[in-house]
C-alpha cells in the first residue's frame, strides 16, 4: 500500500494501475474506441480485467490444446511406423491375434493405444472448455487460430485452412509491430 500516489490529502489516495488495467488501457489507445467516453467506461467498470483474464484462460486452454495435439500426432506417427515395420518384416497383417500379441512389439502399439485413449479424451474435453466469449488479447485470438487451423484440414477444405493460417500469421506480424512500435508510428 506504500507504493500508492497521496493526494495532498491524508485519509485519500489515488488508485493504483494494475498491469492488466494498463494494457487494457493501451489497447483501447491503440485501436480506439467509437467514443473516447465508451473507453473510460469500459475501464472504470472493471470490464477490462476481467476480459482479460477469461482471454488469459482462453490462450490457457489452446495452448494446453495444441500441446495435447501435438503429442497425439507424434503417437500416431510412431504407430504408423511401428506398424508398417511389423507388416514388412514379421507379415503383421498375416499372422493371427495371438501370433500377434506374442511378438514384444505389440506391448508398444498397446501402450500407445491406451495413451491415445486418453489424450482424445482430454482433447476433447479441452475443445469443449475453450470459452466462446470475445478474446481481448492479441496471444488468445492468435491461440483460438491455431486450434482452428488444426482443426480444419487442408486437405477438405484448402481454402478455409488458407484463410485461417494466413489470418494467423497476420495477426503474429500485427502484434509484433505493436509491441515494437511500429504500428501507426
């Protein structure tokens, strides 16, 4: 409470700025408002903190998303291998269940099996738990993006995916400009 601005007066003290007060603050500058009134009130209701929390849990959650994602795509990868490598060199695909569970290989396709298992439920529970309310924060948008583009494959829809990396990497170079002060200057 020390750090506080006095006012001239003993018993009175100016507030002091939070750093998620501040950004705000910056944001609101930076891509303004329709009224500069509509700006002082977006922050003196405390809307801003708040927003910015839920956007912080929302750049969270992605992020613990691609995470997730990306270890799944590495097990399905180490499958593949493993299980091409079984079909040239021990006939996987003609050997029968039990001829199969007795070479020691199949303990890693099972143990990955069970982990995939798993991993999709917490993906998708995760997917569930991305809150759908605006993001404030250049990180959260950008996180929300790289979910999308994952989720959207290339491959069913070129242009959508496009769309959605290019306004990706857009929104990287943007903040980035931002945070160095090239923006406007």
């Amino acid at each position: 409470m020390g750090s506080r601005r006095k006012t001239g007066v003993e018993d009175s003290r100016l507030p002091e700025i939070s750093r998620r007060g501040l950004i705000a603050g910056t944001s609101v500058a930076a891509f303004g408002l329709a009224s500069p009134a509509a700006g002082t009130a977006a922050i003196s209701d405390n809307l801003a903190p708040a927003a910015l929390v839920a956007s912080s849990e929302a750049a969270r959650q992605c992020k613990n998303w691609l995470a997730i994602d990306a270890q799944i795509e590495r097990l399905q990868n180490r499958w593949a291998k493993l299980e091409g490598w079984l079909i040239r060199e021990h006939s996987w695909c003609n050997l029968s269940h039990t001829e199969q569970q007795a070479l020691p290989w199949s303990k890693e396709l099972r143990d990955i099996d069970g982990i995939l298992d798993t991993l999709f439920e917490r993906r998708e529970r995760l997917l569930e738990a991305i809150p759908d309310s605006a993001s404030v924060s250049f990180e959260a948008i950008i996180a929300r993006l790289a979910v999308l583009e994952r989720l959207i494959w290339p491959e069913d829809h070129p242009e959508a995916h496009a769309m959605i990396a290019r306004s990706r990497q857009d929104l990287i170079a943007l903040s980035a400009d931002i945070e160095h002060g090239a923006f406007g200057a």
